[in-house]
C-alpha cells in the first residue's frame, strides 16, 4: 500500500483552462507526480472515481444534473476539495446564460424549433451555479486560470501540511 497522496481533477462546465494551467507546470507537474498518484482526470485514462481521494480540483461550474450528479460523488470520496478557478468559485463564465433562461438556449441551439432536451446533452439546471453552492468547498483558489505557479504553490503545500496562503498569489480574473 502506498502511502503517497491520491490526487485527482475534476472538470465541470468550465473551458479548460485550469488544466491548461496545471500542464504549465511543465517539467514541475513531473515532480509532483514523484509524490502523488494520479488517480483521476481527464488527463488520465481512469475511468472511475475512486474512494479515498486525498485531494480534488475542481474546474468549472455546476450546470447541468451531470454536473451536479458528479460534485455529490466527487464530494463524498474526497478529503480536501478545491475550486480551481472563478467557474468554480463564482461560476463566472458558465453563469452568462442564467439571465436568458434554459428555454431561450434550447430554442437558439435548435434554431428556434420549439425547445426540447437534445439528444447527448445534459439536462441545463435553471441555472449555473458555483461549486461551493453544491458541496462543502475547503479551499477556493480564484483566477481565470490560475497560474501554473499558484497551482504548483497550493499542491505543494498541501502535500508538505500546510496550509496554503493564496491571497498573496492570486485574485480573481488574474
């Protein structure tokens, strides 16, 4: 049994970015993983969410019954539980469409046909939401995206037991 730290990404309604960010780190995402286990992301190929998760960054908002499904499960498995970036902290960019309601973004997606759930899309909540409006939030890291360095500080810190100070590293839209 290992006793290095099980660490896994999560990805919501968000455009990418803080994973983006988080392979910036470059040749220092590789030294992370020398003390972690990757145990799910899309960067990698698991499929399943495992129990037992010590630590989980969250990217994006909670925008669809997937998404909410997901950030109940993920919660449940996980100790420390991140929202990485301002889709997750506020719901940011994902939350533009709240004002037009689920009914006008049905109608403009299928050219004004009278609106119905289309087929391989998740059923939109009336509106999206931050994480921490969901689930129980222990650390919020705001930026859009944050930096390869705050990501790299905040893990790094987290694995040594202390406790992260960001507000010196980053703000949100930095």
């Amino acid at each position: 049994m290992s006793d290095r730290k099980k660490l896994a990404t999560v990805w919501l309604d968000g455009c990418s970015g803080c994973h983006m960010s988080i392979l910036d780190m470059d040749e220092r995402l590789l030294d992370l993983l020398a003390q972690v286990d990757l145990v799910y992301s899309p960067l990698v190929d698991q499929k399943q969410f495992p129990d037992g998760v010590d630590i989980t960054l969250v990217e994006g908002a909670v925008s669809s019954e997937d998404d909410l499904k997901k950030i109940q499960m993920v919660r449940s498995k996980t100790h420390t539980l991140i929202s990485l970036g301002d889709c997750a902290v506020t719901a940011n960019v994902p939350s533009m469409r709240n004002p037009i309601g689920v009914r006008a973004i049905l109608e403009r997606v299928s050219d004004g046909v009278a609106p119905r759930q289309p087929v391989n899309v998740p059923l939109l909540l009336a509106n999206a939401r931050p994480v921490h409006n969901f689930v129980k939030v222990d650390i919020f890291v705001p930026g859009c995206p944050p930096s390869a360095d705050v990501i790299h500080s905040l893990l790094l810190d987290l694995l040594a037991g202390r406790s992260p100070d960001l507000h010196a590293l980053t703000r949100f839209g930095a």
